[in-house]
C-alpha cells in the first residue's frame, strides 16, 4: 500500500515515514505544495495524506486537484489548523477524513486503514489476525470461526488494536478513540481497563490466545508474535 | 451629588451672603437719603418762616403741634433727633428737628422748633428686606430654573456620552464613534475618549492575533512532540528498563494535555473572534443522544445513571462544532462534577436545555463558576476551561445561561435557555 506523506514540517515528516513504514506502508513524502503537486500527477497512491497549511500552498488546492484528476487515492487531511470550517470544506471538496493535530499515530494508523480499506475493496474485506477473523462491513468477529457477541465500545476497541498490530496504544489514544477526543483521558482510565477486561475474558472463552499485552503505566498492545 | 447641585449650593451660599451686605447697604443708604432730605425741607421751612416774619406778618399758628413749635425760653439750636408719640398710631415715631432763635423786633425773642417725621426703623426694614427677598427669590428660582434648562440641554451631550459608554462593549471591536458638540469640553472629552477607545480597539486587537498565533505555533512543535513521544513508546529498548516506559508515558500523558488546554484556549479565542459565522440547521435531540452514547464508557465507569428527556425541539442554526462543543462540555461538567452513583439528567425543551447532576455543594460565586482556570478541585488535571467555553459559545449566539442549586438532593443545574428574551 503506497502511501504519500505531504507535511512540511522535517520532524514531524521523519516521525510519520517512520511510523508508517513500521506499519507495513510504502511511504513518499512531499514537503511543500510543488512537489505534492508533482508527485499526485506523476504517481498514484493508496492514500494521500495531506498538511494544509503548506509554506507555498494551501493544502485544500491539491486535493481540489486530486478530485479533478479523478483520483482514486483516499485523502486524509491533517492539519494544525483546527478550524472546523476546514474540516467542513476539506470533507465537502471530498477528503475522506481529517485529523487535526496533534493527533495520536496509532489514531491515523486506524483511519488510514478504514479509508483504504472502503476505497479498495468496496467494504468486502476480512482481517485476519492470527485465530481472528473481523468482518468490518458487518461488524462481525469470528474466533477459530465461530461468533463472538462484543459491545459495540468492545468491538471498537479491537478494530483498534487490530489496526495497530505489535504497537503500543497509550491510554490516552484509546480513551480518545471511544469516547471522541474531548474526552480528557484522565478521566477515563477506568473504563478502558473494564473495557479491555471484558474484551480479554471473551476472547479467551472463545478460545483465543491472550494477545492483548497490558504495558505497565503506558497502555495496551496487540502482541503480533 | 450632581455636579448642578454642588454648583447651586455655592450658589445660594453666595447669595445669601450678598443679600445681607445688599439689605445693610440699602437700610444705611435709605436712611442716609431720608434725613438729609427731611433735613433740607427743614431748612426750607424755616427759610418760608423767617421771610413771613420778615415781612410782618405774625407767626403762624400750628396746625399739628408735632411738626411746629414754639416757646420764650431758650432752646437748644440745630438739628437733633427725637421721639415723638403718635397719638393716633399709639408708637413712637422718630422725628428730625431744626431749632432756631427768631428775634422780632419789639417782641422778645422766641425760639422755633420744625419738626418732620423719619420713616419708621422697623418700617424700612421691612421694606428693605421684603424687596430683598424678593429679589433673593427671584434669583434663586432664576437660577433652578436655568440650571434644569442647563442639565436638559447643555449637559445632554454628557449624558449621551455616558450612555455611549455604559453600552460600549470591546468585544465588539469597533472603537466609540462620539459626535462634537457645540461645547467645547465635551468636544474635548467625545475626543479623547474616542481617542482611548481606538487604542483599546488595537491593543484588544493585537492581543486576540497574538493568542490566535500563539496556539497555531504551538500546536506544530506539539504534534512534532507527541509523534515523537509516541513513536519512543514504541521502541524495544524500552523493555529493557521497567522505569522508562512509564516515564515516557507521564511526558505523553502531559503533553495530550498541554494540547488539549491549547485546543481549549484556541477555541475560546476563535469563538471571541467571531470564527464561527457558519451555521446549520441541527437537531439537538438527536446530537444530545449521539453525546450520551459517545460518553456512555465515562458514565458506566462512574456508575452514573442517564435520564434523556428530550421533547421534540425545532432545528437550531449552529455551527456544528460549537454546538458539539456546548453539548460535550455541559455533559462532560455533568459527569466530572457528580457523584458516586449520582446521575446526570438532560432535559431538552423547545426554548431550553437543562443538564443537571447531584454533587457536592460548592462554596463561592456561582458567576465566577464560567471564569477560565476555574477549578472546582485545585489538583485536578482538567484546566478548567470547559464552563468557560460554555458562556462563550452561549454568549456568542445570544442564549441565557444561568445556575442553580437546588439544595434538596444537592442538585445543580445548568439552564441554557435558547430564547432568553421571549422568556423574560
């Protein structure tokens, strides 16, 4: 899955290649709006994700660009600017979606994959992870192929995780992605931790292997060996 | 007191003043005038007396002993004052005399006395002191009388000036535009103050730009930290030593909420700038249920009971990040601020939305409840911005907020009434 990175800021570029790579992407970057431009003309990509607030440009142009040219890339745009009317117009002009920042990496890894998972496969996709199987189009999850019944936060959870195989998922990415991320996480360390309690002990009635790893004082993490 | 009052206090205080040296002045002046003048018809008397006699003729007889008299033995000659009663008026009425000595020839010489009535003490004063208070009162009641014209008229520019100001709201950024007056003062005055307002207007200026700048710069070096702390997370080595991880997790930690108060500081400017024009037609009741399910995890782990009462409301025009933002923080005020087992219940009316919760009574001002870094409990890790932005984002579409407690199951309420004036 090819990947291109449009930021302008050097640390925050090199921190993302690198995370994604880890994440099993191939990864291209652009630092200002010339080369972004260049590089969606010239290649085609899985998904692009987009700064827009660019030194020479305003990100909101090149995905105007993207849509004329037809893309078939997903645009996913991160901005600084957490105007909402941003959001508003980058969703209208047709981004699929939108981070502001700072966002959490696990987070992006979890929209990048929703987004190229709708964009390739229409929804008729399966993950598979180890002795699971999710269908996300019916929000189904089958261990060694039989159901097993989740909340919906429980399955939202393991979507998650399942997103972010062999990461560490601090408490504060995880509370934000349940409960939206206005939520401060100090609040909400409890729930996680009963949330994740349960998801575990369902697992295990299933059969599964105990692959959720809790890491002492930081989080969660799906262990992929 | 009034600036008129004060001046008309010094007002009558000078008058009065003046009218005691004025009536001194008029009763010496009055009485001074009236003795020579009754001492010159004397002299023209006696002149009239000294010629008859000259001529030959007797002297005459008087008609009223008082004004004329006469007797053989030696008076004392020239003018003098004496008292004389008046039979009729039963008073003593002070009169000027002139004696004289008139020698006829072959007749022993006799010795006149003229006598003319003075106008009586109390008399005059009288009429010196009446028209004094008349003139006294016609003053003063000039002076009332010019002084309400005065402060109807002359000081109506002041007073529109002190209108202007009483109404004037910075957040509105538009500097007070005072009209000239045909005073010169108040000219004056609508100058500078216009003066003031303009740098108010530009410093109030400069200081949004500069917050608004200040959380977009910030925000770049925290998403570098926070990817970047994240991705340390991430790294093997990290097992090697149990101490790290977590250390590494408390700096995360710290820096999500350092972005989140710069969010919240952000958001709270943007809503003073007037960021937020666009707005849609919303459906609170169903974006209020959508909040409830979102924060559901937050509520169960509380034990916090729900009770959505949501009658059909009309579509509000909001902007949908703000009124997602106006529902999150009254319900996340709600939930942080209850108690163990305690509940959270929203009510949602045509014209208000009311969220109540039960907890501990809380001591101070309920008004400074909305003030940014308010803190119910000093320690804890929520800035205090979340009430805050709920009366800005109130304020900004024109809706009453207001508190309450309700001392009976120690209930506080939070009212936000969509239509504050169709409400009284």
């Amino acid at each position: 899955m090819k990947i291109l990175l449009v930021e302008d800021e050097p640390a925050l570029r090199s921190t993302l290649v690198e995370a994604l790579r880890q994440g099993g992407y191939v990864v291209e970057v652009a630092a200002d709006f010339r080369q972004a431009q260049e590089r969606i003309k010239l290649y085609r990509y899985d998904c692009v994700l987009l700064d827009l607030t660019l030194p020479d440009g305003n990100g909101l142009d090149l995905l105007r660009t993207l849509k004329a040219d037809n893309s078939l890339a997903g645009v996913l745009v991160i901005s600084a600017r957490d105007s909402l009317d941003d959001r508003v117009v980058g969703l209208d002009l047709g981004a699929d979606d939108y981070l502001v920042k700072p966002f959490h990496i696990s987070e992006l890894n979890a929209r990048l994959r929703a987004i190229i998972r709708r964009r390739r496969f229409q929804g008729q996709n399966h993950l598979i992870f180890r002795d699971l199987v999710v269908w996300p189009e019916q929000a189904e999850v089958l261990v060694h192929g039989e159901q097993l019944t989740l909340t919906r936060k429980e399955y939202d959870l393991l979507l998650y995780l399942l997103a972010n195989p062999g990461r560490v998922l601090t408490k504060e990415a995880i509370a934000e992605h349940l409960c939206g991320d206005s939520v401060d996480a100090a609040d909400s360390f409890d729930f996680i931790y009963t949330h994740l309690k349960n998801l575990r002990k369902k697992l295990q009635e299933k059969g599964a292997e105990n692959y959720i790893r809790t890491m002492y004082g930081v989080g969660y993490k799906l262990s992929a060996e | 007191m009034k600036l008129l009052a004060a001046t008309n206090r010094y007002y009558v205080l000078l008058s009065a003043g003046l009218f005691a040296v004025g009536s001194l002045v008029l009763y010496i002046g009055t009485d001074y005038a009236v003795r020579n003048e009754v001492g010159e018809q004397l002299h023209n008397h006696r002149l009239e007396v000294e010629a008859r006699v000259a001529s030959g003729r007797p002297l005459p007889e008087p008609l009223y002993r008082g004004q004329y008299s006469t007797s053989l033995r030696p008076r004392s000659l020239g003018f003098s004052d004496t008292v004389l009663l008046d039979p009729t008026e039963g008073s003593l009425v002070p009169h000027r005399q002139l004696t004289f000595r008139m020698v006829r020839p072959g007749q022993p010489p006799v010795w006149i006395t003229l006598r003319k009535s003075l106008v009586e003490v109390d008399e005059l004063l009288m009429a010196v002191v009446s028209s004094m208070l008349l003139v006294l009162g016609l003053l003063l009641g000039g002076v009332v009388w010019l002084h309400r014209y005065l402060s109807g008229r002359l000081w109506a520019p002041f007073q529109r000036t002190l209108a202007t100001l009483r109404t004037y709201d910075l957040q509105q950024h538009q500097p007070l535009a005072l009209p000239a007056s045909r005073i010169e003062e108040f000219t004056e005055l609508n100058q500078a103050l216009t003066h003031l307002s303009s740098r108010l207007v530009a410093d109030y200026e400069n200081l949004r730009e500069f917050t608004a700048n200040a959380a977009h710069e910030t925000q770049t070096p925290l998403a570098i930290m926070q990817a970047q702390l994240e991705q340390l997370l991430q790294l093997p080595a990290l097992a090697d030593d149990a101490a790290a991880a977590p250390l590494l997790a408390d700096l995360y930690g710290a820096t999500r909420r350092l972005s989140r108060l710069h969010q919240a500081l952000g958001l709270l400017s943007r809503i003073e700038n007037g960021q937020f024009t666009q707005a849609v037609p919303l459906d609170l009741a169903s974006l209020l249920a959508e909040k409830a399910e979102q924060l559901a995890p937050l509520l169960e782990a509380r034990g916090l009971a729900l009770h959505l009462d949501l009658a059909p409301a009309p579509l509000r025009r909001l902007h949908p990040g703000l009124a997602d933002s106006l529902l999150h923080n009254l319900l996340h005020n709600a939930i942080r601020h209850n108690v163990p087992g305690g509940d959270v219940a929203v009510r949602l009316t045509a014209t208000a939305l009311a969220v109540s919760n039960p907890g501990p009574v809380v001591s101070g001002d309920p008004s400074r409840f909305f003030e940014r870094f308010r803190k119910h409990n000093a320690a804890s890790e929520s800035p205090g911005l979340g009430l805050s932005i709920v009366q800005h984002i109130c304020a900004y579409y024109g809706f009453g907020l207001s508190y309450d407690f309700a001392p009976a199951g120690a209930r506080h309420t939070l009212r936000v009434s969509f239509e504050p004036g169709a409400e009284g």
